[in-house]
C-alpha cells in the first residue's frame, strides 16, 4: 500500500510547485515611484514675507543670473530652460518651475508667500541612421551603391525629476539675494550680480546652482 500512495505524493508535491511558480510569475511588477512616502516638506518648498509677485519675480532673476531661459512668467509662475553637454554625444536639459501661492496660515495680511519648485531632467542620446545611397539606371530601375551617409539625430533616453536638497537649497538662497530688488522693483540682469549692502542684512555668497555640481 505504501507504494501505491507514493506517486500521489509526488503529483501534489508537483501542483504545489507549479501554483507557487504561476503565483510568482503573476505577481505585479514593482515600480518606482512606490517608495514615495510624500514625507519631505522642505525640499521644494520654502516661504517669504513678500507678496506673490515679488516672490516669482525673485524666482525669476535667479532663473536668469544662472543662464536660464524664461519660457514663462507671470505673477504667480516662472519657468525657465537650460542646456547642457556633460558628454560628446549626450545632451541635458533642465526645466525650472516656480509656482509662488499665498500663505494664508501665517495671518501676515497675504504678506507671506509659499514657493514651490520644481526642476525636471530630460537627457537626449544620438541616434545614427545609416542611409544607403541608390541611383537609377534607365530600365534597369534603381541600383544600390555600397556609399552611405548617416543622419544623426537626438533621442530623448531619460527623465527625472530632480530631488536633490541641496540643489534647491541653494535656488531658495538666490531667491534670498534678489527678494529685497523685486520688492523695489529695480530692473532684472541676466548675469549674476552682488546685491549692494544697504539692501540686504547679511551677505550670502553665490551659490552655484547647477546641478551638475551635486
């Protein structure tokens, strides 16, 4: 009898295996943004005694003294685009966007404004196509020659959006620096410049934004 009950055995050993093994290969794949715990409340945020427009006009001449350029600006919102070549055949461009809202919990009369940034990384690779030459030959039709010429063009390969808190630390720190200007309403420069002494209470040093520079 023993051995008439062994071959069952083995048959529910195998059907367990094979539901364990269909029940893995059905199980969802993970994806990456499931460890975002929505946890952080500085890194693209920070708040100023100024108005909306004041803010975004801050946000707007620090866009500008690092070479970016303003796609977009209201009282309310700044965007702004920048390129760059890290590599030969790579190509990066980064876009800022600032979107400036009232802070009404802080009861300072709509005289404080909350800042969110943003910066999102597009990367581009060159593609080669290889084009073979033909030419015809009367009613023989077209005849391929062994000369070919290639066409190279850039091919968006990544995009990410930038989390890194230092990178914004230092954009809010410009914004500090252009605040008290904005609020005057003296004109923008597009090259980083020393906000003189009388308007500000303590120097900060420029800060490079880039974010190459982690």
């Amino acid at each position: 009898m023993p051995a008439m009950r062994l071959p069952s055995c083995r048959a529910a050993v195998a059907l367990l295996l094979l539901s364990l093994s269909i029940a893995g290969c059905s199980s969802p794949t993970r994806v990456y943004y499931e460890p975002e715990e929505f946890d952080s409340t500085t890194t693209h945020t920070r708040s100023y005694p100024a108005t909306e427009a004041q803010t975004c006009e801050a946000a707007r001449r620090a866009l500008l003294s690092q070479g970016y350029m303003i796609t977009a600006g209201t009282a309310d919102l700044v965007t702004g685009r920048k390129s760059f070549q890290p590599a030969a055949e790579v190509h990066v461009e980064v876009e800022f966007r600032v979107v400036c809202a009232r802070d009404s919990q802080r009861g300072d009369g709509g005289r404080r404004t909350i800042a969110f940034a943003s910066a999102l990384q597009d990367r581009y690779g060159v593609k080669k196509t290889n084009n073979s030459a033909s030419v015809g030959v009367g009613a023989i039709g077209s005849l391929s020659l062994p000369f070919s010429s290639s066409d190279d063009a850039l091919v968006k390969v990544a995009s990410e959006t930038l989390t890194d808190e230092r990178f914004y630390d230092r954009f809010f720190s410009l914004i500090d620096r252009f605040l008290p200007a904005a609020a005057e309403g003296k004109p923008a420069e597009a090259s980083p410049v020393v906000t003189p002494q009388p308007l500000i209470e303590a120097p900060l040093r420029p800060v490079p934004l880039s974010p190459t520079r982690g």
